[in-house]
C-alpha cells in the first residue's frame, strides 16, 4: 500500500470516529433535555402535591395478553381526603393494532355497592376508593379491570397545560359558565387546564348528565389529538413526569412510557366511545336519602357493552 493510500485510509478513520463522536455527543444531548425535562415535570408536581400517596390497587391478574383495561377516575375534589367520583371510565387498548374503546359510566347510575346499601355509583369511591368502584362495576357489569388512574380537579388542569402548552381545540356549543369556575364563550376556541375542566364539567342544558358526559369524551379526544402532535414530542419527557406526580395509579413508570411510545409509534390512537347506560336502557327514578337516580336495564347494557369491547 502507498503512502498516499495509507494517509486517505487514515483520514478516513479519523472523520468516522469524529462522526459517531458527534452521534454520541447528540444522544447524551438529547438524553440529558429528556431526563431534565422529566425531572421539570415530576418536581412542579410534587411540589404541587407532596403528600400524594402512591396507590395501591388490587387489580385483575386475569388480563389478556393484548388488551389491557384502565378505570380512569376524575375526582370531584381540589384536595379533600374523601370524596365522590365525577367521572368513571374504562379505556380498552388493544396493544397489538393501538385501537382504543372508551366508556363512560354515569355517576347517577343506581348501584348496588358491595358491603353497603344501594346508592348512586359515584358514591363507590367516596365508601371504599378505587377498589371498591372496580368491585362494583365488576359486580354490575362482569368487568375485568387491570389497572387504575385517579386524578382530582387541580391535578387535571395542570396535566392538561403541561400537554398541550397552547391549549386543546375544542368547539363550545353554546355558552356556558354555571358552577364550573370559567366563563366560556360559543365558538370553536383553544382553552387551557381550567377552562377544559370547566367544559367537561358543564351541566346545565337540555342534555343535562349526559351532555356532560359527551363533553368529558370530547374534551379527552381533543386532548388526545394535541398531545400527538408532532410538534409536541417536545413535552413528552415532561409530561410524563407531572403524570407520574400529578395522577394516582397502580400503573408502573415504564408501562406509561410505553403506552405513550406506543400511541406515537401507531401514528395516533383511534378511539370508539360509548356511554352507560344505552339509549332505552334505563329509567329515570327517586328514592327518599338517594335523590334522582338512573335505574339501568342490566341485561341490556351487560349485552352492549360486551358486544362494544369485543375487538375485532
């Protein structure tokens, strides 16, 4: 080999091991935005709430290998240590194809509640926390639940500004500001935290309950929808620490890296939704120390929703 074939070899060499020190360089650069990022995240929650206990939930065992059940619970709370679920929702996600089916449960659903008297079903959580809600829609509904996440009003707003920095787009179908703590104009708007619970919590039309609960599947599509953006992986690293600080859930910190990966490898999530009880399966009654309730039509909505969270 000449000289001058040896120098060219040698240059070679040299721009490699430059390059991939470069490559290198850049990984630890990213690697180290992330991890402060996530530490951001984790201590602006933590120092929101630090006296958050980790929770601790009895789950199904029985979980198939490619579905996997959450109960997401929405506390009507900013703090208190006892109180009623404001809202209840089982997430399906199919791991294999990343399709997900939403349900949602009203709270004035008439319940029988393991261990104590017939009530409304947001009272479940107010009795027993979490494991006793899963012990009585499991009970009503023959459902497997494998985990659960619990938030609280506060917490929820402040999920929802570090998501989505800009704000989630969301339509408002008409005006509304009635006990919700926000005043909200008509029109298709971007709205933070605050004015997104605000607008999921609205009660007051024709559609009462059940407007709400639409709103709370729209509100969670919209927010959906920013978050996988591309021009908010950004935030990831940081939301996934204020999630881990701000929300309560037996679910461990790499499943939720996983399910955030997994969403983002899928190229968006789709969503199907559906609410409990099903048009013509229930009835509207009144009982004396209960109030206005739902009486569902068992048979009616097992069979719905059974059929709902078959994945074909």
């Amino acid at each position: 080999m000449t000289q001058k074939r040896k120098g060219r070899k040698k240059r070679k060499l040299r721009k490699g091991r430059v390059f991939l020190l470069m490559i290198l360089v850049c990984i630890l650069a990213a690697g180290g935005y992330a991890y402060t990022q996530y530490k951001s995240g984790l201590n602006m929650a933590e120092a929101d709430s630090p006296a958050k206990a980790t929770m601790k939930f009895d789950g199904d065992p029985n979980s198939k290998a490619t579905i996997e059940n959450i109960l997401l619970v929405g506390v009507d709370s900013r703090g208190e240590k006892k109180s009623r679920s404001d809202t209840m929702m089982l997430v399906s996600w199919n791991k294999d194809t990343n399709d997900v089916k939403m349900v949602s449960f009203m709270r004035d659903i008439y319940a029988e509640i393991p261990g104590y008297n017939s009530y409304k079903l947001n009272t479940a959580y107010y009795l027993g926390g979490a494991d006793l809600l899963k012990a009585t829609l499991k009970q009503m509904f023959d459902l497997e639940i494998n985990h659960v996440a619990v938030v609280d009003f506060k917490n929820f707003e402040n999920v929802v500004d570090v998501a989505a920095p800009n704000g989630v787009e969301v339509t408002v179908p008409h005006d509304m500001s009635k006990n919700i703590g926000v005043s909200l104009k008509k029109g298709t708007q971007r709205l933070n935290g605050k004015e997104l619970l605000g607008f999921s919590r609205f009660r007051y039309d024709e559609k009462g309950d059940f407007g709400r609960v639409e709103r709370q599947q729209q509100a969670l599509e919209a927010l959906k929808q920013e978050v996988l953006k591309p021009g908010n992986v950004k935030n990831y690293p940081k939301l996934l620490g204020a999630i881990q600080g701000y929300v309560q859930s037996d679910i461990t910190k790499d499943s939720q890296l996983k399910m955030l990966l997994g969403a983002v490898k899928g190229g968006g999530v789709n969503i199907e939704k559906l609410t409990i009880p099903v048009k013509d399966g229930y009835t509207f009654a009144r009982y004396p120390n209960v109030g206005s309730v739902i009486e569902i039509d068992r048979e009616k909505n097992v069979q719905a929703l059974n059929t709902f969270l078959t994945f074909k």
